[in-house]
C-alpha cells in the first residue's frame, strides 16, 4: 500500500529569559483528538511537502513562515499493521521564523511549550523517541510500526545524526 504523505513544521521561539519554546497544539478532531501534535498535514497534489508545511502552519495557527526559512529535520514512517490505509510518511521541518500571533482554529488549540518541558505524556506515542532529538538539532530517520491499538509503538527504528549548519533553527 502507498504510504500518505504528510508534513509537520515546528516552530520554535527563544523566550525573554533566554529559553526555547516550541508551537503545539491539541488535536480537537479526527485522529487523534485530544493529543498535543505538531502542526501539519496532508500533502495535497502538486504541492512540496515543506509548501504544505507553510500551507497547514497558515491554517492550523494562523502564523505565517516561508518555506526559504525551512529545515527539513526528519523523514518519519509510520505504519498501522491493522489499519494500513493510515499508513503515512512525514516530513518533518523546523523554523524559527514565523510571523503572526498562533490562534486556535477548528482543528486545533495552539499552545507554546518549552523545549525542556515537553508534554510527553500527552502527545502521541512515537514523539516521544524523536521530538526532542530533532528540537536538540538531530536530523531523525525513523519507522515505527504501531500495535493493533493504533496508538501504541509496536516497535521504533529511529536513527539521528547532529545538523551542521548555519540556517534558521540550526544549533
């Protein structure tokens, strides 16, 4: 089966006291509601995944970034043995420019939360294997493959390297 393609873009912000934060939000429907997700979505035809990443940044905070300002910071599969039409690969992108002030909108509750106090137990199972290793700079390569529960890690592949650079977000 095809695997969906997804994106997610995470923004981070340094805060007055000199530490990070990073947008996101509870999921209030579909898939995972009640989670805390980072903000993304499907990639529509014809669109790059960091294109849609703009795209559902607009949408699902009403910030605004541009896609030049980008770091693509992981590549995630993920799999649903019981329900494979969930199948999805995702990428991931990371920034620390955006413009605007993050609102709610019917999908989704934006909040910032700091990099060191990330709501572990509230976001879904597989970030947290990866979601501090990319906000630490790590580019991630990972799979995971989900229980018949759907939302259990099974088992987890996950594979990060440090990022060398000088772009938006880079260490």
């Amino acid at each position: 089966m095809t695997l969906t393609s997804m994106c997610l873009c995470l923004v981070t912000r340094t805060t007055a006291t000199g530490g990070r934060e990073v947008l996101l939000g509870r999921k209030k429907r579909g898939f995972g509601a009640g989670n805390v997700v980072g903000l993304g979505g499907h990639v529509e035809a014809g669109e790059t995944p960091a294109r849609a990443a703009v795209r559902e940044l607009a949408e699902e905070s009403s910030l605004v970034a541009a896609e030049a300002d980008l770091r693509h910071a992981a590549r995630l599969v993920f799999r649903f043995p019981a329900r494979p039409d969930y199948d999805q690969e995702v990428a991931v992108f990371l920034t620390d420019r955006a413009e605007g002030i993050a609102r709610e909108c019917e999908e989704i509750a934006p909040s910032w939360y700091p990099v060191d106090g990330l709501p572990l137990g509230a976001v879904w199972d597989d970030a947290r294997h990866w979601l501090a290793d990319v906000l630490a700079g790590r580019r991630v390569e990972a799979e995971f493959v989900f229980a018949d529960d759907n939302l259990t890690v099974a088992k987890a592949d996950v594979r990060g390297e440090p990022v060398r650079g000088t772009g938006p977000g880079a260490p």
